[in-house]
C-alpha cells in the first residue's frame, strides 16, 4: 500500500477516490498520486473524496452516515453532475 519516495525515506500511499462516477473519474479508481483537481474545480470538496487506501473501509463507513461531512460532499457531488446533465 506504501512505497518509499526514492532516497527522501518519506512514505506516499496509494489513494482511492470514492465519489460519485463523473466524466474522467470512476468511483473505485485508485491512484499513485493525487490527479490534478483543476479539472473537477466545479466538484466543491472533490479532493476530500481522494482517500488512502489503507483507510478505504473506514472512510467508505463515513460516506455512508447521512450526518458525515463526506456524505454532504457526495451528495453536493453528485447533483452538480444531475444539473450539468452528466451521465455515467
């Protein structure tokens, strides 16, 4: 799930995103770096959906709580897909 970033001894971790598929951008793919976000700039909260790996079960749980701040994330999301007219 980790690697060594060559001779610098600091630890990148592979990251999931986990939100709602949109043009460029499936929920489930997995990273080796943070994709540049100037492309989803109209996805307010889009980066806090890139989530490490190794959390995947646990972020996934918050996701799904109504009350969570990923939640709310998703859900603004996922209508700014609705009234762009996106489809998956």
């Amino acid at each position: 799930m980790t690697e060594n970033l060559q001779g610098t001894g600091v630890k990148k971790e592979k990251m999931v995103y986990i939100g709602p598929n949109i043009q460029g951008l499936l929920s489930g793919t997995v990273f080796d770096y943070m994709p540049e976000m100037e492309n989803y700039k109209e996805y307010e909260g889009i980066e806090k959906l890139f989530v490490p790996l190794g959390s995947l079960k646990e972020e996934t749980l918050k996701l799904r709580e109504k009350s969570n701040y990923l939640h709310f994330i998703y859900e603004n999301i996922a209508e700014t897909k609705k009234k762009k007219g996106s489809v998956d």
